[in-house]
C-alpha cells in the first residue's frame, strides 16, 4: 500500500533497488529489500507526516526516528535533477538502528525530497523553475525569476524552513551532487562535521569560498544566519546509488551520531 501511494505522488520510491544496469530504480520493492535485512532492522516501519506541498501538490514527506536528545535532519534531495542520495535516504534509518544505542542518543528526521516536482520531472528547480537552493532569508539572498523574486515565495522552501525553525536541529545534512566531483562541504560551525565525513569516506572538504557563489541558499541561510551546523553532501554526478551510499555511509552515521 504505502508502495503504491508513494509511487502515484511522486513515480520515484526511494527503496527500489537500482535496476541491473544501475541507472534505473525498478527492481526489487521495499518488502524484498528488506527481506534480508537483521531481525532488529526489520521491525521500523516509517511513519509518513506530510510537511507541505510542491507547487503541483505532491506531499513534502518526513519521518522520524530515535529519541536521543541531539536532533538531525536529513534532507534527501531539493535538486530535482540530483538524485544520487536516494539509497543513502532510504538505508540510513536502518543503519543508524543497527548502530548499537544510536536511538537513544539521536532523534533523526529525514526529509525525504523536498522538491517532489522537480524528481518527477528530472528538473533542478521546482514546477515554476526556481531553484529551491536559492529561496531562503539569508543575507546573500538575490531576488531573480530562478531563485524567487522574495525569500521563500516557493512553497516547497517555506515547508522546510519552517521545519528548520520548528525542529532546531543539531545539524543539517542535505544530498545533491556535484557534475564532475564529490566532495562534503560545509556552513556554520561545522568544519570539524566536514573534516571527519572526509576521514571516514574520502570526500574532501569544499569550503564555500570555494564554490561560486550561493546567494539564499539553504547553506547561506541554516549555517550563517542561524548558526547551526549544515553539511552539503555533493555525490558525483551520475554515481550508482548504492555505491554513492556504501562509500558514506560509515562517515554519515559518524556525524550524525556525533554530538
Ligand atoms: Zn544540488
């Protein structure tokens, strides 16, 4: 059923296995994914609670786990064109239960997607063609018809703001990916966050300064304006995603764990 539902709103289900080339997401559904999972991971199921909605009124999904006391937020994707993380999204709740008491030091709540509109349409921005990267009330923010002429004019980007404020989360960690590299790069106080993801996965850091310039930006916005910790996690282009998920998941369950 929830199979189902999630396929409707969105043609993506980010527990299908890829298909044999690798490119697809056919294949196995989330039961036979889970078919060989340890007895103790079998036992979490998620349960959805909608956020919001897209532009087009695709559900903006999250789900929560664990009652530790440091709270994480996973935004799985918010490029719709990016969606190399989507095995990391859908795997990390059950490494992080495998992980011995990470339930009672985390409380995690994963986003699922937060552009469902640009998924479905393999698009970067969202259904008016504004990029939801771009769309928050940080200093550096640049009124234009692709990054929205007023901070969060976007749906999609309100919803997950306002999550942001309502969850005052510990850290923030969002999947993209990067055309020709991959590396972690960070806001805020988190160089330290960046620098063990790197030792853990060999993602090098990317500082900001590094990067063009990111005016309104989800990383502008959480790190400089509010100080709070976020991770930019930049998958290669085109990576296979379970591979993309095998060489970080040991780092990503090290931050999010770290406290
Ligand atoms: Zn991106």
């Amino acid at each position: 059923m929830l199979l189902l539902v999630l396929c409707g709103c969105t043609g993506f289900h980010p527990l299908h296995r890829p298909a044999k080339n690798g490119s697809g997401t056919g294949g196995a559904d989330a039961s036979e994914a889970t078919a060989s999972a340890p007895a103790a991971e079998k036992v979490w199921r998620p349960q959805w609670q909608t956020i919001g909605q897209s532009r087009q009124g695709r559900p903006l999904r999250i789900t929560r786990l664990g009652r530790g006391p440091r709270r994480v937020l996973w935004v799985g994707g918010i490029h719709g064109n990016e969606r190399e993380g989507r095995i990391s999204t859908a795997e990390l709740p059950r490494a992080l239960l495998a992980t011995p008491a990470a339930v009672e030091q985390v409380t995690l709540t994963i986003l699922e997607d937060v552009n469902p509109d640009g998924t479905a349409q393999n698009t970067r921005g969202n259904a008016h063609g504004v990029d939801l990267n771009r769309n928050y009330p940080a200093s550096n923010f640049k009124p234009s018809r692709l990054f929205g002429l007023r901070p969060l004019d976007q749906p999609e980007a309100k919803a997950l703001h306002d999550l942001i404020l309502d969850e005052k989360p510990h850290l923030v960690i969002v999947a993209h990916s990067w055309h020709d590299d991959h590396f972690i790069n960070f806001d805020g106080p988190s160089e330290h966050l960046a620098e063990r993801f790197s030792k853990l996965s060999g993602y090098r850091v990317k500082p900001s300064d590094a990067i063009s310039p990111t005016p309104g930006s989800l990383g502008s916005w959480v790190g400089g304006t509010l100080g709070i910790p976020i991770l930019t996690l930049e998958y290669h282009r085109g990576r296979e995603v379970w591979a993309a998920w095998r060489e970080t998941k040991a780092a990503i369950l090290a931050v999010v764990l770290a406290g």
